[in-house]
C-alpha cells in the first residue's frame, strides 16, 4: 500500500525524534557533573528511550495505514517486535547526529567544569 509522503507521517514523527534526541541528554545528565561516565551513560539511555519512541512512533504509523499491529502482535510478538525494531532505525539517520551533538556539547560542559575546578584549586594555593 502506497502512503504519500506528508506532514503527519513523516515529518511530525521525525520532528519528534529530533527533539527528544537534543533535549533528553540535557536532561538526564546532571548539569554539575564533573564525570564522563555520566555523561556517556546518559547519552546512551537517552538513545535507548529515543529508540523505543521511534519503535513506538513506527507502530503507531502502520497501524494508521491499517496495518493490524496489534493482532500481528498478539499472533506472533517475537516476529512484530523484531519487525518494527528493525524499521523504526531508518530515522536514526535524522536523530543520530543530533545525539552526537549533543553527546559532545555535554563532554565539552564536564571538562569546562573539570577545568573551572582545578583553576580554583590553583588559585588557592
């Protein structure tokens, strides 16, 4: 079945996506930490929920075209889930770079407060 592209199916959802990647690091990871292990766990949890958004959002889409998701997943979940996991990674080529983005502005904050931290220390002495 030939869906046209539009704003509902494809750029609202992408939209989404993006804003999730971009703004849920910042609010996972604390914005005093000094560690960037935090900071990498962060990031990947955020990638994680923003990957599950996705599966969720790429359900959604096919049951609106009339797919019967939720017979599909009551009839064999192993097949669906693994079906709608596998499709709902192609937006990742939108939302991908702007979590490395944002990966990097939060290693870049860590180290600045590491750096404001030891001039400190310096300054005591």
């Amino acid at each position: 079945m030939d869906v046209p592209i539009g704003f509902s199916n494809t750029i609202l959802p992408l939209f989404i996506l993006c804003a999730a990647a971009i703004s849920l690091p910042r609010l996972i990871v604390p914005k005093e930490t000094r560690s960037q292990r935090m900071v990498v766990s962060g990031v990947l949890l955020s990638a994680f929920l923003v990957q599950s958004l996705s599966t969720a959002l790429t359900g959604y889409l096919f049951a609106q075209t009339g797919a019967n998701v939720g017979g599909a997943l009551s009839d064999a979940p192993g097949e669906t889930m693994f079906y709608l996991i596998r499709n709902s990674f192609l937006p990742m080529v939108a939302w991908g770079p702007l979590m490395i983005v944002s990966w990097l502005s939060l290693s870049r904050r860590t180290e600045r407060l590491r750096g404001q931290d030891l001039a400190r220390e310096r300054l005591r002495e």
